[in-house]
C-alpha cells in the first residue's frame, strides 16, 4: 500500500480544504508532521485512517466529532485519499454525518454520511467501472484489498502514541487480547472448545453406558433373587447364576410332568363316572316327559278341535270380506251423489240427461267469451304503460329541476373546489418545514433525556476518579514507608552475611568490630516488590479512572452545548405540536390529487348540464304525446269488454264460472250413475255369503265368523300341538336307545368322590406348572439379561479408554493435566507468533540501543501455576541478565515499544497476507531519547525507507525537525499554531 495524496476539508482543526502530496514527501523516504500541541499533526493521520474504513484510532473515535467547528455552514466536511494497493489506483472520499444548521427556518439538520470509491486506472474485471457508492461495499472492498481489519491497520501501519508501551508493560491476559485480534487465532480457542465439547459428550456417552451396566446387574440381581458380593468378579457371578437358573427350571419341569400324569388319570376316572350319571339322568327325564304328556291329553284335543273349526272358516271370512268392501263402496258412492247435487244447488234423482243439456249450455257460453280474453289482457298491459308513462314524465321534470338548479350552483362549487387546491399545495409546501423542525426537535429531545443519565455517569466517574486517587496516594505512601523502613535495615540485612574472618563486602576488612543490629519488623526485598507493584497497579487504575472521569465531563459538555437553552418539556410540547401540525398537512396534502380532479370534472359539467337539460325536455314531450296516444285506445276498449263481464270483474272470472258449472253439473251425473253400480254388487256378494257358510258345515254365517282366529293364535296352536308330539317322540327314542338299554333309572353312581380326587390332581398339577412356568421364565430372563450385559461390557471397556484418552487430550489443548506449561493450544499458537515478533524486533532493538537490550521470550508456566507462553523479558548484555520490561526507563521503553511495533508490523502483515505495506507512520515518543539514541533510532528508520518504505514521524520535538531539511508549510490551526510537513 502506497499512499499519493490526502485532502481535507472542514476536518478536525483544518477548516478549509487543505491537500497533502504524499508522492513528493516520500520520495526520499523520510517525513516529519511537526508542530505545537494541537497544531493538527495527529489530524492528518486520522484523516488517513477515515478515508480507508471510516473510523478513527483511540479515543477520538469514539466522540464521533470529526467536522471543524469554526468551518463555514454550507461547506461539507470530507477527506479524499489516493493510493495505490494491490497494483489498483484507487480515489476514496468520505464525509463523516454531522450537524448543520438548516437552509430553511432555525435549529440544525443532520448530513448523513457518505463514501464512494473511484477505480483511478479502470476497474478490476469483478468490480463495476462507475466504482462503488454504499458505505459497506466501500469497508468490504477496502478490507480485501489491504487484507487487515481495522484493529490491525491501527496496530501495523499507524504505530499509535502509548500503545505499545503498555503492551510491552502488560501481563499475559491483557497481552493474549492483542495479540489475538492481531492475528485472527479465535479458531484456535474454538479447537479448544471443541476438545472440551466432545468430552463433555463422550463423558455423557461413558455416564450412561455405565448406568446402563449398573441397571442391567440390577435387573440380574432382582430376576435372580440374589446379588454379588463386594469385591467379587461379577462376570463370574453372572455365570453361576445362569447354571443355578438352569438347574431349578429342570427340577421344576420334572416335577410338573409327574403330577401331570396323576392329574389325568383322575380325570379319567371322573369321566367315566360322569357319563354314567347323565345315562342315569337321561332315563329319568325321558319317564317323566311320557307321564306329563299322559297328564294333558284332554287339553291336547281341545287344541285339536279350535285349530280344525278355524280352518274351515277361512272360506266364509273372504267372502265376507268381499261383502264389506261392497258396502263401503255403495256408501261412499251415495256421499258423493250427495255433495254433488248441493253444489249443483239440485235434487239428487234429477235426471241425467236434463243434467247433461245444461252442463252442454255452459261450455257453448263459455266458448262465446273466449275471444274477449286478448283484448282484457290487452287493456290491462295498456293501463300498466299509462302508469309506467305518467312516473316517467314525473322523473324527467324532476330531473329537469334538478339539473337546473346544478347549473345555477355551479360557479360557486368551482370556486369553492379552486381554494381547496391551493390549501393542499400550499400544505404539501408547509409540510417539508415541518419535518425538518420535527426530526431538529426529536434529536434535541433525545439529548435532553441522555443529559442526566450523563450527569449521573460524569458523577460517578468522578467519584471513580477520587477513590482511584486515594487509593493511589495510600499504595505509594505505603511504598516510601517501605523503601525508607528497608533502607534504614540495610545494614542488619549486611551484617547478617558476616562470617568472622570473611571480608566484609563492603569495605574489605576481615574484622567486624560492630556489625549492625536487626530493627524491629524489617523489611524484605519482597515486600518492597509487592508494594511497588501495588502502586503501580494503583497508577494505571488512577490514570483509567481519570480518563473515564475526562470522557463523561466531555459527553456532558457536548450534551449541554448541543441542547443549549431548551428544556426536555418545551421540546416535548413543542414536538407533539409539530407532529399534529403534520399529521394535518399530510392528511391535506394528500387530497391534492383527488381535489385536482374533482376541480377538472366541475369545470368540464358546465357543457354537459347543457345537453342534459335539452335531452330530457325532449324526452317528456314525447312521452306525453304517446300517453295521450293510449289513453283514446283504452277508453274505446273499456265498453266491449264492460258487456261481456257483465257482473264479474273480469271476463277471465265470468268465463271460469261457467265452466266450473258445466264441470259440477257433469260430476253429479258421473256420481249417479256410480252409486247405482256399487248397489247392484252389494246383492250380489250378500248372496255369495250365506252360500259360503252353509258349504263350510256352519248353521249360519254368525257361527262361521265366529270360528274364526287370529293367525298368531294358529301359529300358536300348531306349534304347542308340534312341541308335544316331539317331545313324545323324544321320550320313546331316548328309552328305546341301545346307550341307555339297562340303565336303571334308581342307580347311585358315587360322583362326588371322584371328582374331589379329580380336583385335588389337578391343584397340585398346577401349581408345579406355575412353578415350572416361573422357572422357565426366570431362567429366559436372566439369559437374555446376561447377553445385554455382556455386550454392555464389550462397549464400555473401549468408551473408557477412549473418554480416557480424550480427557487427556483436552486437558492438554486447555492447558491443564500432563501440559507442564499450562499453556493452551491458542497461547502456544500466540507464543509462536510473540516469539516471531520478538526476533523481527530484536534486530532493531539492537541497533538502537546500541547491541545492549535484545527481547527475549519465554513460553515457561505463569507464577502458582497460572498459564503461561506469552512472557517477554529484555536481555541486558551489560549485566547478562534478564530484566522485565518495566524496569526499562522512559526512553529505553521508547526503543523496545518502537522495536516491538515494528516487528509486529512485519510479522502480522506477513501473516495476514494483504498488501505490501509501502507507507508506515509513527506518532510521538521521540521525546524521551537523548541525541545518541535519536541518531541510532534516525539509523533504523533509514533502514526502514532503504527498503522501500515511506515513514512518516509525528513528533513537536525540535531536534527531529533539525534534522529534517525540507520543509512544507500546511496552514494555521485554529489556535494559531503553525502544522509543518517536513521532508
């Protein structure tokens, strides 16, 4: 990555648009950004970091307040970038959102941020030519191009003021945070879980494999009636319970089948003993059944004698039957003579064939009247078109008004309609203010209910701050008593090592006339440590504290300055007016079309109220002519029809009557002449019947009808009569059999023994057959039971081992169990790479402190077994010891933090492989050397530009802009102090 150009404007401290040549600063290799405090140098390279993702380092990004205040309104901060990367020549340009005061009215509106991207030298094949516009594809695209996120962009290419100063100083977990977001080593720690999870579910799977061996010993143990001993080998108890269930199944069966054998030929027995009773049974029910038929002989005949008369009678009761239905069909005809003759309004034994003449005169008038029905039906479809004609005419001059009366209302309905037009443009013109005003108001109300949850932080920082002061103060104070208590027991601590006879190590002498006397609660070396790392652990508290005291003083001001004079209250009322006020314009803005429209249809009615006036009064003048027309016809009409009506009101009426008459008329003489018939087949089946009885043997056709029965009842009788004849017959056949032949019906038989004997058998052989039974199945139980728990042991020895193993494993990726440096698959990964970082810094380190400081790393377990792998100590070749890294002094931590960042530079641009990172920028820390240093520290980064590189240094130190030749003066910042590019 080689960077071409920087424009600012309205950016930071730089209120005008202000341009940066990077092509002719680095053309030499070397560049200085120099000024006073607050000229705007770190700015410059925050304006670098912007342009690329967007972001700013540290604590400026945070606050979020990248436009120059002093800026004018109307011009619009932005940084433009040019480089090169990846063989592309790219132009970025990014405007942060920020605050500006409205072009219409008071109060402020937000810009919303924007980005682009220019391909300067065309397009790659996969991007589009025009380049890109939307914020995230610009990150995305940047991002894959330099191949770092923007965490390592800040660390490798703008080495920041501090920062790897308090690497350098920081324990291992801190230094594990960096080093991780670094290098993207989070798929390590997920192997790691990964271990972790699978023996947590292995473990699982080993648990209940284990219970489902206890389960099954259980199971064996109850089916079995007994349990292993402690200590004994349940695989050989499992076997000698299998032969003991082995050995009671077969003694069980044995049993059962010898009382099995007792038990049927009991049964035996009792069989022949029971047959034998039911012959003795048999030949006793047969007798009885003979005597009781004997008992009921008369009864039986009278059956006999009722069943015979019934049949006899079936003759006579039909044609009774036949005489009855006769008679009922003479009445009915008679009733029917009756009505008939009073509908007539006649005399029943009126001649027929008078009754068929006037019948005949009917139909002849009716027929006369048959052809006024057309013109009846004609005047009354006539008489409907009057009406429909008369509420015609009455609708058209209705109409007519109406129309009238719209053409006189006109003119002011389009007025009317021409105001509502401009009341909704004048809204849809309104309505933007408003919405401008509301979202001013809505982000001003939003800061004024942030502001006191603010003051509540900036009053709890401070508080923070104040116990972090004290508790610093207590810790040093605690330090120089220390330190002053220890000094004072040095020289008990010396005379402690005096041997008689041995040279003092201090001042040579072999005699030791007064050594010096131990105080009273001394104090150790140790001691001292662990109060100045107290202290130490209190500064850097103090110094967090302050600083988050300083950020909520700071967002309490931006807060209050942004809020100004207004209150929470004010600005809610004044919002929820702004939000009615536009609810309102939006309603009447939004009728804008539909107003237009009806404002184009009236203007267009005026022509058409016109021709609709003269068509309907077209139209009921020829209505009124044709109503005329049919009135003349229907009056003409009316005075034949009004003679063939005569009294009816219609003709269809007078004509239905006639017929209807003739129709009576002809019913009375059909009914005559069927009531005549139905006499004569009455006689004739009275006759029949008195026949009937005398040829069925009856005195009279009284004493037949009376022989008759139900056929219920003869079913009865035959069936008793049947029932008695069989039983009978039974009875002879069952005495008469050989089976029974010698049967004495008066034999005991002795039953009751042998089936007690019977009973007692078969207890007993069912018992043994339970008995075997259980066996049986006990002994199928525990050997299905015992293959289970076989197989069950055959998996769990392997799943033991394995879980074994696999604990193991993980324990060592985790850094625990047999791993003696507690260093987890991730730390030996991060050690790795530290012990790369170590080796690329160490040769700058040499150089610049002049072959004395090498970094030295250790991947040795942390103190009481904490983990370790990330230690880094600085070798000192005056002493050729290892000495921390905070023992180093302000301008020895400078070198090593300068070496270090370097050589991570290296190693995570390597690692990551992205870009080629052309351009390095180094800001502060160069304050703190003395001349030689700054010459040897001058030397490194010459090495730095011999190959290749374009540094750029940051610093106000006057003695760096000495040795600068080349100046270029930028502009004054808003303070007056002067920023210069040197080269």
């Amino acid at each position: 990555m080689r960077l071409h150009s920087l424009e600012v404007t309205a950016f930071g401290p730089y209120r005008d648009h202000q341009r940066v040549d990077f092509d002719r600063l680095g053309a030499d290799g070397l560049f200085l950004l120099h000024g006073d405090t607050g000229a705007g140098k770190t700015t410059l390279l925050d304006a670098v970091a912007f342009a690329l993702y967007g972001t700013v380092p540290g604590a400026r990004g945070e606050v979020k307040r990248l436009r120059c205040d002093t800026a004018e309104p109307d011009t619009v901060t932005k940084v433009v970038l040019e480089l090169t990367v990846q063989g592309q020549r790219l132009r970025l340009e990014r405007s942060p959102d920020y605050q500006r005061p409205k072009k219409r009215g008071d109060g402020y509106t937000t810009q919303q941020a924007k980005a682009s991207l220019t391909w300067v030298d065309g397009a790659p094949t996969e991007q589009p030519p025009e380049g890109l516009t939307r914020i995230d594809e610009v990150g995305r695209t940047v991002q894959r191009l330099l191949g770092m996120t923007v965490d390592q962009f800040f660390q490798v290419v703008m080495l920041p003021q501090g920062e790897f100063a308090k690497f350098l100083r920081s324990d291992t977990a801190e230094r594990e945070k960096l080093l991780e977001k670094l290098f993207g080593t989070q798929r390590f720690g997920e192997v790691e879980r990964w271990f972790v999870d699978r023996r947590r579910e292995r473990g699982r799977d080993v648990e209940e494999q284990t219970l489902q061996v206890r389960e099954l010993l259980a199971r064996v143990s109850q089916v079995a009636g007994t349990e292993p001993e402690a200590g004994a080998d349940e695989r050989n108890w499992l076997e000698d319970v299998e032969k003991r269930s082995v050995r009671e199944m077969e003694d069980a069966q044995a049993e059962h089948s010898r009382l099995r054998r007792e038990r049927e030929a009991a049964e035996t027995k009792l069989t022949g003993r029971r047959d034998l009773a039911q012959k003795v049974r048999r030949v006793r029910q047969a007798n009885a059944t003979l005597a009781e038929i004997g008992e009921q002989q008369d009864q039986h005949d009278t059956w006999r004698a009722e069943r015979e008369a019934a049949q006899r009678a079936v003759p006579v009761l039909a044609a009774s039957s036949a005489a009855l239905r006769a008679e009922q069909e003479r009445d009915k005809a008679r009733a029917e003579v009756v009505a008939a003759a009073a509908a007539c309004e006649l005399d029943t034994e009126t001649p027929l064939t008078e009754l068929r003449s006037l019948a005949g005169a009917k139909r002849e008038e009716a027929g006369g009247l048959a052809r006024l029905i057309p013109e009846a039906q004609q005047q009354e479809t006539d008489r409907k078109k009057l009406t429909s004609l008369a509420e015609r005419i009455s609708a058209d001059e209705g109409l007519e008004a109406e129309l009238v009366g719209q053409q006189a209302t006109l003119p002011d309905r389009i007025g009317t309609a021409r105001q509502q037009v401009d009341e909704s443009k004048h809204a849809e013109l309104r309505l933007e203010t408003v919405q401008a005003r509301g979202t001013e108001v809505a982000a001003l109300l939003r800061t004024a209910r942030e502001l006191p949850d603010a003051q509540k932080e900036l009053a709890a920082a401070t508080a923070r701050a104040q116990q972090a002061i004290d508790a610093h103060q207590q810790a040093r104070d605690l330090l120089q008593d220390l330190r002053a208590r220890r000094l004072a027991g040095m020289a008990a601590e010396l005379a402690a090592r005096l041997s008689p006879g041995q040279p003092c190590p201090v001042c040579g002498s072999a005699e030791h006339p007064e050594p010096g006397k131990p105080i009273d609660d001394p104090v150790r070396a140790e001691d001292e440590d662990s109060a100045q790392t107290a202290e130490q652990r209190a500064a850097t508290r103090r110094e967090k504290a302050a600083a988050d005291a300083q950020r909520a003083q700071q967002h309490v001001e931006n807060l209050a300055e942004r809020l100004g004079e207004h209150t929470e209250a004010d600005l809610a009322a004044e919002l929820a007016e702004l939000k009615a006020e536009r609810d309102a314009l939006q309603n009447t803005a939004a009728q804008l079309p539909q107003r237009t429209k009806q404002l184009a249809e009236l203007e267009e009615s005026t022509d058409r109220l016109g021709e609709q006036v003269s068509e309907v009064r077209t139209r009921i003048a020829a209505t009124r002519s044709e109503h005329a027309t049919i009135v003349t016809t229907v009056d003409e009409r009316e005075a034949r029809l009004r003679d063939g009506r005569a009294e009816f009101p219609s003709i269809a009426d007078r004509r239905k009557h006639l017929l209807d008459t003739a129709a009576r008329l002809e019913q009375l003489a059909a009914a005559r002449t069927t009531r005549d018939d139905a006499e004569k087949r009455l006689a004739e089946h009275e006759t029949a019947l008195s026949e009937a009885a005398t040829t069925a043997g009856f005195d009279d056709v009284a004493a037949s009808l009376a022989a008759k029965r139900s056929e219920e009842r003869l079913t009865q009788l035959t069936e008793a009569l049947a029932e008695v004849e069989e039983r009978a017959a039974g009875a002879r056949a069952a005495l008469a059999s050989a089976e029974l032949f010698g049967v004495d019906a008066d034999a005991e038989v002795g039953l009751e023994e042998a089936t007690e004997a019977a009973v007692v058998a078969r207890e007993a052989a069912e018992r043994t057959a339970a008995l075997a039974h259980r066996a049986e199945q006990r002994q199928r139980d525990i050997a299905q039971l015992a293959e289970r728990l076989r197989a069950a042991w055959a998996e769990l020895g392997p799943a033991l081992a394995e879980h074994a193993e696999l604990e193991a494993l993980a324990d060592v990726v985790n850094g625990r169990g047999q791993n003696a440096r507690k260093m987890s698959l991730r730390a030996y990964v991060l050690a790795a790479r530290l012990e790369e970082v170590a080796i690329a810094a160490t040769r700058r380190l040499q150089r610049m402190s002049g072959g004395r400081y090498s970094f030295v790393h250790s991947d040795a377990a942390g103190a009481r077994g904490t983990r370790g792998g990330l230690g880094l100590d600085v070798l000192d070749d005056y002493s050729g010891k290892l000495r921390p890294a905070k023992t180093l002094s302000g301008g020895e931590s400078f070198l090593a933090s300068l070496s270090l960042a370097l050589g991570l530079a290296d190693v995570v641009a390597a690692e990551t492989g992205g870009a080629l990172l052309d351009t390095l920028f180094i800001d502060e820390g160069f304050g703190t050397l003395d001349a030689d240093t700054l010459d040897l520290v001058m030397d490194t980064l010459d090495d730095l530009r011999a190959g290749g590189r374009v540094v750029g240094l940051v610093s106000h130190v006057e003695e760096m802009r000495q040795r600068i030749s080349v100046r270029l003066r930028v502009r004054k910042s808003r303070d007056g102090s002067t920023l210069e590019i040197r080269t």
